[in-house]
C-alpha cells in the first residue's frame, strides 16, 4: 500500500470514527430524557453527558430537525418528539400485527405460489414488515426492510386510498418520481385511482414502478377503522394477467376482511 492509499485509508476511519461518536452522543442526548426529567434545558443536558453547550446544541439542532426532540421557544426547554413515540407505536404494532397476519401470508402464499408482502405506510414510502417470496423460479425479489415508493405499490396505494386526500396528495407530490419508468401520475388519475380503490377494496397495480410486475393489495384496519397496514400479492405480470387481478384482489379482500375481524379484537393495534 502506498503513502496515499494509507492517508485515505487514515482519513476514512477517522471518518468513520467521528460518525459513530456523533451517533453515540446523539443517543447520550436523548437518554438524558426520563421519567423523572422529562424536560430540560441545554446547560441541564451538556452537564449531565459532559459535553459541551456548542456541541449540544448541534446535537439539538439535528434531533428537533428530525422530530427526536421538540423545545418550546420560549422557554428553550427540550421535551421528547413525537418521531420516538411513533417508533414506539410501530415497534409494538409491527410485533402483534405479524404474529396475527402470518398464517395468513402462508396461505395465501401456498395458494397463489406468488410473493405476499405485509407492509405499512411510512412519510412517502411502504416499509415491508414480512415477505413470503414465491417458491417458483421467476419471481418479484423483495425483503423484510425494504422501502418502496407508496403511490406506485399495490401496498401503498391500498393505504394512500384511505387517508384524507390532501395527505394522499402531499405523498405523491413529495416522492421522488424520477426513477419510476412507467407512472408519473396526474393529479386527478391519481385522485381516481385512489377511489377506484376504496370503492373496490383493494389496489392493483400493473408494471407501475417495474416493468413486467403486476400487484393487488388490500388494507388492514385497527379497532377504531384506521388503515395502518397493507397485505398484497405481487408476481410476474405473465402469470399474474391483468384479467386474473380482480379475481385475485376479490379473495385477497376476503382474506383481509377475516384478518380484520380478528384485529377488532385486539385492543393495542
């Protein structure tokens, strides 16, 4: 190795080093906040973790940009964000709306031989909770973990289709759409599209973020009738024809529809 490749070398693992300090601090910040001390002022957090004020307060800066904490702009004390609490929500949610659904998943996969995906809406995107890719050669390659485009899934359209419409339309103009090969909706297709799936029950979508992919997708209600989850079925469009989806969308309805009957019951989804 010559002198460059180790001063860049140097350079990326202090690099490295400093991300993962920032990442710890940050964390060092937020643990500052308990039951006891729910609130406090930036003198209160950079005595109690041993930093300094400069340092936390662009620790600060980052944590209210990204909604970790809020401060009260009178007072310059520091409380919580709501970001933590909804990853709360989703943590517990994600754990017991699995459980519930999986057995589902399998049937439906063993059924259709497709890949089924339980996904849930997060800002502009589909986060997939769980996915069941289909025995057979040629299939849709997708994990647990992955992040997609809401307004271009048959998941995220079966979610966008039941939240209010200018919250459906904030997604869709918030999404990156330069990567899309075959969508790049209107306003008012969009609009349609999203009622033609609330008066169906269930989204389809052919080849709209790829090529040669056709999807449906249903929604999954709480208790209190919000939509917080998605299951779809999603497979080449050669065997997944577009006169097979409707079919195909009518039974995946009646699957969620038994799911939903169950999630009635439990009180904390």
């Amino acid at each position: 190795m010559n002198m460059e490749d180790k001063n860049t070398q140097v350079e990326t693992e202090k690099d490295g080093s400093s991300s993962v300090r920032a990442v710890d601090r940050a964390l060092d910040v937020l643990l500052c906040f308990t039951a006891d001390t729910p609130a406090l002022n930036m003198t209160q957090i950079s005595e109690r973790i041993g930093i300094h004020k400069s340092t936390v307060h662009r620790l600060l800066a980052t944590l209210e940009r990204r909604n970790f904490v809020r401060r009260d702009p009178d007072s310059g004390i520091y409380r919580l964000g709501y970001r933590l609490l909804q990853m709360a929500y989703l943590s517990q949610l994600n754990i017991d709306l699995r459980q519930i659904v999986l057995p589902y998943m399998h049937m439906l996969n063993e059924k259709y031989m497709e890949t089924i995906d339980l996904a849930i809406l997060d800002n502009d995107e589909v986060l997939f909770l769980d996915v069941i890719q289909s025995p057979q050669r040629v299939k849709l390659a997708s994990s647990m973990g992955q992040r997609l485009p809401a307004f271009s899934t048959a998941s995220g359209k079966a979610l966008l289709a039941y939240l209010p419409e200018d919250e459906a339309l904030r997604v869709l103009q918030t999404t990156n759409i330069s990567f899309i090969p075959n969508v790049v909706p209107t306003r008012e297709a969009f609009l349609e599209d999203m009622r033609a799936t609330r008066e169906r029950g269930y989204s389809i979508d052919c080849e709209g973020l790829e090529t040669g992919i056709h999807a449906v997708g249903a929604p999954l209600f709480r208790a209190d009738g919000k939509a917080v989850a998605s299951l779809a079925i999603a497979g080449p469009a050669f065997r997944m024809e577009c006169g097979k989806l409707q079919r195909i969308g009518e039974e995946l309805l009646s699957v969620c529809n038994e799911i939903n009957d169950l999630l009635k019951s439990v009180a904390n989804i």
